[in-house]
C-alpha cells in the first residue's frame, strides 16, 4: 500500500508524536509499504539518520506570517486549515492516510473524502486545554491566547472525532474522554496500545542494599501539567535521607521548581538535568520512574521505563483530580506502585513504600514483571498491522 503518515512536526524536532511517526514507517517499510511522512518544512539543522520513509514537507505560511503579526493570532487555525487544504487538493493520492494533528486530518477529508483516513489523537484537547495564571502579566497574557488558539484546536479535534470512522487511540483513558465529546461513536473509536523504542529495553533484576540511595527519575516537559511541584512537596515531607532524583527535561516551570527545591532545602537531593536527547542511559541508572502527571493520554515514559526493567509510580484515575493511563499501564504492587490520595502526603507515603521495598527479593521481581510486560504487551509493530488493517 501508498501510505502518508501526516504530522506537522517532525525530526529533527523529538517528542512522543515524531517518535510514533518514525516507529510507525520503519515497521510499514520492512512489511514492503510504500510510506511517505507529509510535515511542515523546518529551518532547523537535520543530523544525518537511516530515514524508512519518503518526506513530504509543506511550507508553514500561515504560522511564520502570524508569528510576525501576533495581534492577528486569533486567525492562525482557520489559516492553516484553508492553506492545507489547497496543498492536500495538489498531492497525489494515496491508498491511505493516518493523521495525528486535528486540523491536518479535517482538511484532508474535506479535500480527498474518497481516501481511507486514521486519526490518531495524541490528546484529547478538551481535557488538556487549561488556563495557567502566573505572577508575570506578559506570561499570563501570552498563555491566555495559547488557551483561546486551542479552544479553536478543540473544535477541528471534535469535527474529526464526530465524522471519522476510523479513529484508533493508545488508551482507554483517552477512549472515555473521546466519548465524552457530543456526538462521538463507540463504534468508530478503537483502542491498541503503542510501542517503544529497543534503545529502552533492558532487563535488570537488581536490588538496592540497606542505606543504598534509591534513584527515582522523572522525563518530560517541564509544565504545570505534570505537577512535580506536589512531587518536590512529597520528597520534603520524606523523613530519610537515602534518595535522589533526576529531572530530565526542560519547560516554563524549571525557575520556579529550582526555587522550590532550595526553599524545602531538598537541592542536594535533585539533578535537573535539562534537554536530554540520551535518555534510555538516564533510565539505566534508576531504580524507579516517578508520573506525577494530572494530565496524560497515555505516558510513553511509562513504556520506556517497563522496557528498562523500571517500576513506575503514578497517581490513580480514581483520585478524582487525574486523567492519565497510570491504572491501565501499571499494576499495583506487581510493576510499580499506584497512588490513591492525589495530595503531597499520599505521594510521600508511597515513596517511602518504594524506598523500603527496593530492599526486598519482591522488588527484584518487580522489577523482571515491568520488563515482561513491556515485551508481551507494547509493540509499534502491532500496532503498525492493526492501522494499516483499518486502512484496507
């Protein structure tokens, strides 16, 4: 099959979603696909990398323009819709197409209904679109328009959601908040888990030893989104001293949690390590990977750690105040440990379980558990045969 695998963002820029892309072409590719990724051109320089794919780009008029006259953002979706729809009329046609941004997937069905199309949702917007208010106007403005744009986003998400037969998202979690969407089909959405990279798989049973530092690792943006200020607050409120964690990424909250750090005086004990494109060897060093994430479709962190022979410890959907995976990838007790209280006390109780249990023969079987589980259950490679049947 001709296959377009369509996002605007792609290497040389890394995250979850170029990842997928990637994965995805290099299973289509080795199943004899002929497969072309279709992404806005970028300016950034491009290291060399084995590629399984064509590229596709388009030039991203409508952003740079409004990037330039930001008094005029408000208009910015309805012209990269109209501005892809032209360029979808003008592409050759394929046998079919899966699509991970809303507003490519809903100018590609009104330009070329006849083509098969997936929409992959990466998050379902109305659930992860909020308003943060911060202590500098100028941010607090900025981030209002950001929140007004995805409103607009949300509407193109909910149009695809409503009129696309063929949706397929990586968890139940984010299946319920679709459904939650006026409209939306159970018929038309369907769930497969995705994969990993093998860079992250590692199988290691090892324990710690009495008084050794236990590592807990935490990967990702550096957002309010993934509530590591409540993290910082558990690990204060520890009265041990045996632990250290590493935050790999980088984000508007970075000051702010530098600054809370010193203020609970836990500095000695955290790493900040910034922007990492390395970070399978950062899982190689840690005994535990910490989600404190209120907001997650899926968390493809959790996969590379289950890979790495990493226990993870979450919050629980039942907390009332989370939208994550967390109890659908993570068994309590058997691959990590699932946190009912969504407060710093609850958090800091269940680090310190962690800490003891790192100890024990149980957290070496923990630990073989999380590699097992990631090697039965998350493959890019079924996921790849289970797009492409929809795609027939």
């Amino acid at each position: 099959m001709n296959i377009y695998l369509m996002h605007k963002s792609y290497y040389p820029n890394i995250g979850g979603m170029e990842t997928s892309l990637y994965c995805l072409s290099k299973e289509m590719n080795e199943e004899g696909h002929e497969v072309t990724i279709v992404t806005a051109k970028t300016n950034k320089d491009m290291p060399e990398r084995k590629e399984y794919a064509k590229i596709k780009y388009y030039e991203n008029m409508s952003q740079r323009f409004f990037h330039k006259h930001k008094w005029l953002y408000p208009f910015e979706n309805a012209a990269t819709y109209m501005q892809l729809k032209n360029f979808f009329l003008n592409l050759k046609r394929p046998d079919g197409v899966i699509v991970r941004d809303q507003i490519m997937a809903y100018a590609y069905m009104k330009a070329c209904p006849e083509v098969p199309l997936v929409y992959i949702p990466p998050v379902i917007l109305r659930y992860n679109n909020r308003f943060w208010k911060t202590e500098k106007l100028r941010t607090t403005i900025k981030n209002l328009a950001y929140y007004f744009l995805n409103v607009q986003k949300q509407s193109y998400q909910e149009k695809v959601l409503k009129s696309c037969s063929k949706v397929v998202v990586f968890s139940e979690n984010v299946k319920r908040q679709a459904l939650s969407c006026r409209g939306v089909k159970d018929k038309n959405i369907s769930v497969c888990y995705p994969g990993y990279d093998p860079k992250f798989e590692r199988y290691n049973i090892d324990k710690k030893a009495d008084g050794d530092i236990v590592e807990f690792l935490f990967v990702g943006r550096l957002v309010q989104d993934k509530n590591l200020s409540m993290l910082l607050k558990a690990f204060h409120m520890l009265n041990i001293d045996n632990w250290h964690l590493t935050i790999v990424g980088d984000g508007i909250e970075r000051s702010a949690l530098e600054l809370e750090a010193d203020k609970y005086h836990i500095q000695k004990h955290i790493c900040f390590a910034g922007y990492r494109n390395d970070t399978e060897n950062f899982y190689k060093r840690a005994d535990y990977f910490v989600l404190p994430s209120v907001y997650e479709a899926l968390g493809q962190v959790v996969l590379e750690a289950l890979a790495g022979s990493v226990p993870v410890i979450g919050f629980s959907n039942n907390t009332g105040e989370v939208k994550t995976a967390v109890d659908e990838l993570i068994e309590d007790g058997r691959t990590g440990f699932v946190c009912n209280s969504f407060s710093p006390k609850g958090l800091s109780a269940v680090l310190k379980k962690a800490i003891e249990y790192s100890v024990s023969d149980e957290y070496a079987r923990m630990k073989e558990n999380c590699f097992n589980t990631a090697k039965e259950k998350y493959s890019w490679k079924k996921f790849e045969e289970f797009c492409v049947e929809k795609l027939r």
